[in-house]
C-alpha cells in the first residue's frame, strides 16, 4: 500500500486539505490523464512509461501471493478459467455501479462539495484513445488486485471479519479519490463496499469481473470526455478542456 494506492490515499487527503483551505470546490478543477509533453512522441513514451511503472506493485502483489507454493493469478481468480461468466459479471457490474456514481458526481457539482473533473487533459493525436484504453486497464488491474484481491487474501489470513475487511476496502478505496472531492469519495467508497462484497461471496474469489468492470467504467469516462459534445460535458458538471 505504501508504493502504490495507500501512498495516493495519502497525497489525496493532502490535497482535499489544501483545496478546502483555497476556496470552494464547486469552483475548483482537476485533471485526470494530463499531458506530460507538448511534443506528441515524447508525451506517447511518458505516457507509456507512467503506465508500466504503475503496474509494478500489481506484479509485486502478485509475487507476495504466490508464497506457500499457491497460484496467484488462480488465488484471486485473476485467470481465464470462467471468461463469459466472469465479462457478464463486469458488465453488470460497471452499470451497477456506473449510473449511481455518475448521479453522485452530478449531485455532488450541484451542492458544490465536488470539484470539476476534466477526464482526460490529453491532445487529440492518433494515439490518445489507446493510451486511454491503456490507462483505464490500469487503473481497474492496480485498484482491484491491491485493494480488493490482495488485502483481502492477507487480511482473511489474519483473520478478520468480512464486514472489516470490506469497510477498510471501501474507505482506501474513496481515501484516493478525494482530491476529486466528497461526491467522488462517496461513490468510490459504496463501490468499494460492492466491490469486496462481491470477492468475499462464498465460492467466489474472483477479481477478473472487478476488473472488468472497472475498466469499463474508465474508459466510458475518458474516452467519453475525448469524443462527447462539450456541451453534453458541461450539462453534466464535467470540466471541459480550454
């Protein structure tokens, strides 16, 4: 947690601090996918390179999870052994989730307790929508194998309840979206809690369907914000690049 998601939690709760102590949120902006050159081939390597780096506490997890011998990626049911139960899954999941959270996000641009979310700051070259696709793969293998497959597997082994193990799930969760504001927190929290319910089934210890839907949900968010009207962006309380 402290190389990867417990350390964003951290950062973020800095930032909800320091954006409560500058005015209004409702007034506020944030980028998520910023550009980080404006030369188009230097941005591709740095965007490349931020998402394969990223996803070294993913593999490290992984390795923690193989002690005694054990199959991580059948541990947290990261493999392909069920592919269209586990796609059916995702997909009803992410609209489970989905709708709600975007119902929250607008609520929460409505009341001012959120800030305006440009989804992706990047320019439109041939390569933005891969890269996207790329960075929503991502965030759904990083969020869901740490905070859900690995936590609960070491903290299962340690013996805590399922009810504990979901409610600190669901706080990391929405700790690291908090620089977005308290609807983003909210809405991840209850994802959180959905989420690691779901793990926590009897019989079912499966992480690839969280993963699957969680990637949805990231690139309907990003690659939606390339490709929608700005005004549809705007309707919904949604930041719309300069």
């Amino acid at each position: 947690m402290g190389l990867s998601l417990g350390k964003s939690g951290v950062y973020a709760v800095v930032a909800i601090i320091a954006a409560l102590t500058r005015g209004p949120l409702g007034e506020q902006t944030t980028s998520l996918n910023p550009s980080q050159s404006p030369r188009p081939y230097l941005d591709l390597t740095y965007q490349l390179l931020s998402i394969a780096f990223t996803l070294v506490p993913v593999a490290l997890a992984l390795y923690l999870l193989s002690d005694r011998g054990h199959n991580p990626w059948r541990r947290i049911g990261l493999d392909a052994r069920r592919p269209g139960r586990d796609l059916l899954w995702g997909v009803g999941l992410g609209a489970v989730i989905g709708i709600p959270g975007l119902g929250l996000y607008v609520a929460g641009r409505a009341l001012g307790i959120t800030v305006a979310v440009q989804a992706s700051a990047l320019d439109p070259y041939w390569w933005t929508v891969p890269v996207l696709v790329l960075a929503a793969l991502k965030n759904g293998l990083i969020e869901e194998v740490v905070v859900v497959g690995y936590l609960a597997e070491r903290l299962t082994e340690k013996r805590w309840s399922p009810v504990a193990i979901v409610l600190l799930s669901a706080v990391i969760r929405g700790s690291y979206h908090l620089y977005q504001g308290w609807g983003p927190f909210f809405a991840n929290m209850l994802m959180g809690v959905i989420f690691a319910t779901f793990y926590l089934t009897k019989g079912r210890r499966r992480v690839l369907p969280l993963v699957v839907a969680h990637t949805l949900l990231d690139v309907t968010a990003f690659v939606g914000y390339q490709l929608l009207p700005d005004a549809w962006l705007t309707a919904i309380g949604v930041s719309v690049a300069g």
